[in-house]
C-alpha cells in the first residue's frame, strides 16, 4: 500500500495496513523511536488515546496526550505498566496480574498487542468489555483498539471506551 509518510511527506510502501499512524516510512520510524521528545511530539498527532507498547516484557513505553487525558496518568506514570494496569482493568489488581490472570487467558486486547509484536500485522476493531476500576466500584467499559507494529513496538490505539 503506498501512501505519503506523515512525518517526511515522502511516498512509503509498507506492506502493513498503518491503520494508527496512516503512514509512517521506515527511516522515520527509526528516527522517531530514536528520540524521546520526537517519539512524544508524534504520538500527540495520533488523533485517539494511544499507548507505545514494548515486546519482552510486553510493557507499555508512554503514552500519547489523548491516553493522558483519558486515564489521567502522566507518561513517567504508565511507563513501565502493563497495559490493564493503565486501564486500570479489575484483573490488573489480582495476585497473578494483568495477563497472567486466568481471566486474561482470553483477553482480546492481549491477544491483538502479541499478534502484532509477533506478525506486525495491525488489528483493527478489537473489541471487549472489560471491568474497570472507577470511584464507584469495578464498572464494565466497552472498549475497541487498534493496533499497528512501529519498529519493534506496538502501537495500541483506543478508538473507544465507554461505560456501558
Ligand atoms: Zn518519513
């Protein structure tokens, strides 16, 4: 798929649907993933909450300003958090811990971030219902991702998370 790169402007064919960035050639990646404050800067053009994910140990990098927002954390807070922690989905708060839970045996969200780590094949319209924490309790949030491979990272974006 060819497309301009949102960065360089320049032509880049990716074999990947960049279905987060929408396009994203590979010399920028590198230079983006090179630099903190570039990495920060780009990830706050990405339109919806969005997470920068690391592969072993799958953890989560910072987070785009939308994420702040959304979960009131700061990046030095998320980094270094599983992604359920910054959720702060109910089986993040157990003794196993966000996805070694038994309940996250069949996590969508974990499924999606590992397939695109592994394959960097992008996810798209992952959907589940998951428990978050709130100050009335554990309430059940409906929430769809996306997810695209960005250098040997993952970007896992929150189209959407609502009380339902
Ligand atoms: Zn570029």
């Amino acid at each position: 798929m060819k497309k301009a790169c949102r960065s360089c402007g320049n032509s880049t064919q990716t074999p990947q649907v960049q279905n987060v960035t929408h396009g994203l050639c590979p010399a920028c990646t590198e230079m983006i993933l090179g630099n903190p404050d570039r990495l920060q800067s780009f990830l706050n053009k990405i339109e919806v909450p969005t997470l920068l994910m690391q592969s072993n140990p799958r953890l989560v990098v910072t987070a785009n300003h939308g994420a702040q927002v959304l979960f009131g954390k700061s990046p030095a807070q998320v980094s270094g958090l599983r992604g359920g922690q910054v959720f702060e989905c109910r089986h993040s708060f157990s003794e196993a811990g966000c996805g070694l839970d038994e309940n996250c045996l069949n996590c969508t969200i974990k499924e999606a971030v590992i397939e695109t780590l592994t394959t960097g094949v992008s996810q798209n319209e992952v959907q589940t219902v998951l428990p978050i924490k709130t100050p009335h309790g554990f309430e059940a949030y409906g929430v769809s991702i996306a997810t695209e491979r960005i250098g040997p990272s993952a970007l896992l974006a929150i189209r959407s998370f609502t009380r339902i």
